[in-house]
C-alpha cells in the first residue's frame, strides 16, 4: 500500500502527460479557460500543455499524499519532505513560467538532495542518517552501514545526472518516461543489489535464535 502511494503521483503524472499529449488542442484549451490564472499571460500553448497539466496534477497529488499520512499519523520520510518542497517549487516556475526545464529538473535536485543529506549526516556529524531510518529492520556492522551508506550516496549523484542526460537530450515524452518507469526500474535493480551484498550478513540470523534456546 506503502509503495502504492509513493507511486501514485509519478503514475498521475504520466498519465495526465499522455492524455494530454495526444489531445493537445483539448489541453491547451482547457488550460488557458479554467487554469490562464496561474500561467504568466494567462494563455497555455498547445506544446507547452501537456506538461503544465501534468505538471499541476503532481503538485495537487503530492500535497494529497503529505495530507492523508499526516491524518493517518504516519512518519513522513525525508525524501517525501523533499520531493513536497521541490515539486511545489519547480513546478510552479513550470506552470507560471511555460518552461517545462524546471519541473525536468526536479528529480535530479531531489536526488543530490537526498545524496546530499546522507554525505553530510555521515561525513560531518557522524550519523548514518540510512542507519537512523532502517536501522530497526537490518543489525548490520558500522564498517556495512557507512559502505551501504556511501553507496547511495554515489548512486544519488548518478541519478541525478542520468535525469538532466535524459532530459536534455531527449524530447519531454520520452523524459517523462524515463522519469517513471526508468528511473524506478533502475531503484529497484540498486535495492535488489543492496540485498544481494548484504545477504552474506544477514544469512547466519535465523540460526542464532535455535542456538540461543539449547543453553541451561
């Protein structure tokens, strides 16, 4: 369900995207008539359309999703704060602006800011802030937790900059691919990796417990 809700905006947005892509007279129309008052001039183009729609139903579903786990006293994750903050920032340049540059480069401000909080937690204060946030759930050596760390540090960067390489050497529909299905695609082979590497900590648990239980 978690998952499902962390997905859901970027689903939002594609979807909107392409409807909108292949209706782009529709969207301009409807954008210039209901939404003119949020765009500098008031007057959407037809090529600019598609990605200002999309552009403002992710804002809307990002503040949603914040809602509903705030009503639900769930934690909010760092990462969501940023993405909050980012996407009401950059979109909104979008949409006032009719540049689709800003929102495109959302997701690499995103993932350097999140590489960026895990170098300094670690580099400066000397905190896994990764340890702080999974800690609970995996009993790892610090040697495997500053390693794990570090790892998603560099992949963050990289990230970022596979964006800004897709986004401007590709056209907005191909981006916003990318941006959905790429982009996870590539977090889950990392993730799936990540557990790979740490299976050879992990693997010896299960055995301790019968251990435990023979002793007088």
């Amino acid at each position: 369900m978690k998952l499902l809700l962390d997905f859901l905006p970027l689903l939002l947005f594609f979807g909107t995207f392409k409807f909108a892509e292949a209706h782009k007279e529709w969207a301009a129309a409807f954008a210039s008539d209901h939404l003119g008052f949020l765009v500098s001039g008031g007057v959407v183009g037809v090529e600019e359309a598609p990605v200002l729609l999309a552009t403002l139903v992710v804002i809307a579903a990002t503040l949603v999703q914040v809602a509903v786990l705030k009503l639900r006293g769930r934690k909010i994750d760092l990462m969501l704060w940023i993405t909050l903050a980012l996407v009401v920032v950059l979109g909104g340049a979008t949409v006032w602006f009719h540049n689709a540059t800003f929102i495109k480069w959302k997701p690499s401000a995103a993932f350097w800011g999140m590489g960026l909080a895990l170098w300094v937690s670690q580099a400066i204060f000397k905190k896994n802030l990764l340890q702080s946030m999974i800690g609970g759930e995996l009993s790892l050596p610090p040697t495997v937790w500053q390693r794990l760390n570090f790892a998603w540090v560099a992949f963050f960067g990289l990230m970022g900059l596979l964006n800004l390489y897709v986004a401007y050497s590709f056209s907005t529909s191909t981006w916003a691919t990318f941006k959905v299905f790429g982009v996870y695609g590539l977090m889950i082979a990392f993730t799936v990796a990540q557990v790979v590497y740490l299976s050879r900590y992990l693997k010896d648990a299960p055995e301790s417990a019968p251990a435990a239980d023979k002793q007088p």
